[in-house]
C-alpha cells in the first residue's frame, strides 16, 4: 500500500491541472510554483534541472513570458497514469499554442512525471519530449499565425 490513497492523489492531480491552465491563461507562474516542495526538483531536458521552488519559478516565470512560448496558454492532458504505491503520476500534456486565426490546433505533447510529496505538493516533476517533434508543431504555428495576421494600415 502507498503512502496516499488514490482520492487524494487524484485530487493533488486536478488541482495541478487546474493551476498549470490557470498559469498559462494569465502568466503568472507563482501559484503553479507554490505547487511543489521548496526542495523540489524540475527536469526539463531542453533547459535542464532546477531545484528549489524558487530557482523554479525564476526559470518558469522567465521562460514563458518568451516569445513564441507566451502563446503556448493550454496544457491538456492526453492521458495519465497514477501509479499509487509511488505516489506519481505519468502524462502524456499537449503544449498547445493559442489559435493563430485559422481554427486549427497546433500543440506538441511531452511526457510529464510528477511525484507527490503530500499536502497536495509534489516533490519532482520531470518533461520528457522530442525536440524533432515539437520544433514542426512550432513553425506551422508561425506559418499560420503570419497567414492570419493582418497588417495595420
């Protein structure tokens, strides 16, 4: 048996799904932060490995107030996996870019593991994506944003 059961651990992920869509629609990053341990540890493969809550937020906060990522506002989860002995979930999070003007959605997924901590904190979190896949969903959201932009004048 796990530390945590089940309702508890779902509820820690729903809150996170719900702060992370919060944060991406705003841009304020310091309630998703507030998420995870001040000992936590972030793996972002492209960026690298942050610990602590606040080198986490300053990475966060700094990252995504950047061009082209500040149109990246919705982070849907495919699918997850909760693994309760663990205490982790795994998921499969689209990094969607908002609507370019042409209805299409453009999104590139990465694979997100969380590990809880209790006290719906978690204690880690780990991206893991293909830059040859998220790079093509990026410039075709360019392409398209330019297409559908409409000059001043």
């Amino acid at each position: 048996m796990g530390t945590w059961d089940r309702a508890e651990l779902q509820k820690a992920h729903d809150n996170y799904v719900a702060v992370a869509n919060e944060a991406g629609r705003s841009g304020d990053w310091r309630r998703w932060v507030e998420l995870f341990t001040e000992d936590a540890e972030y793996i972002e493969h492209l960026f690298g490995r942050f610990v602590g809550r606040e080198r986490i937020f300053e990475w966060i906060s700094t990252t995504m107030a950047q061009w082209p990522n500040t149109e990246m506002t919705m982070f849907p989860h495919d699918w997850c996996v909760c693994d309760v002995e663990r205490g982790w979930w795994i998921c499969q999070i689209e990094n969607r870019f908002n609507d370019p003007g042409d209805g299409v959605v453009y999104q590139s997924a990465n694979i997100t593991i969380l590990k809880y901590a209790g006290n719906m904190r978690f204690s880690s979190e780990e991206d893991v994506y293909n830059p040859a896949n998220f790079a093509p969903a990026v410039k075709e959201w360019m392409a398209a944003k330019k297409a559908h932009t409409v000059e001043p004048g």
